[in-house]
C-alpha cells in the first residue's frame, strides 16, 4: 500500500491543476498561481506548503482577474478570503491533525 503525503492528497483532489516546487530566497514569498499553474516556495516549511497549496486553489476557485498589485482593495480583499478558505480547508480535508493551525 503506498500512503500518499498530506500536499500529494491536496493535488490529487485538483488533477486540473499542476503543482511546481520553486526556490525563491525570500521570506514572504510562499507561492502563487498562473492560470492553472500552481508554484509552492520549497524553502518554506512543510506546513506551510500545504497552506500554500490550498491558498492558491482557492484562488483558483473564487477570483476572476489578476490580484498582483497589493495597493489595490480587490487584491487584498482576495488575499483575505483566500488566507481564511486555506484554514478552513486545510481542517476539512487533513482534520484533526492540524488542529493547532487556529482558523480565525
């Protein structure tokens, strides 16, 4: 039996996107996605790889346009759904195990 990681559960429930490990040597960089591109930072933690990932997919799923441009209202409005969709996601899907990553 072959036990699939907690990020390769996330993928496999979004087969329409694809998911990329890149290296960016900054601290606040975590990911983001093009189209149906999803790219996770792989010099964060583990954890936060998964909060990345559902980060982004729920930007695939809810925003229509492009939010690169943080002075904007919409761009930190869609920030803001897509941090609290991650947390909530990631207690839905990976459950009890994650219960200290506090939903706010």
């Amino acid at each position: 039996m072959i036990l699939l990681t907690d990020l390769e559960k996330i993928e496999d429930m979004y087969p329409e996107l694809s998911f990329w490990g890149i290296e960016v040597n900054h601290p606040a960089y975590h990911g983001s996605i093009f189209g149906k591109e999803v790219y996770i930072n792989t010099l964060q933690d583990s954890l936060d790889w998964l909060v990345t990932a559902l980060h982004e997919i729920s930007h695939y799923e809810n925003d229509y346009g492009h939010f690169n441009n943080l002075r904007l209202r919409g761009t930190l409005e869609a920030e803001g759904w897509a941090v609290r969709e991650s947390k909530v996601r990631m207690k839905a899907i990976l459950g009890k195990k994650y219960d200290f990553y506090k939903v706010n």
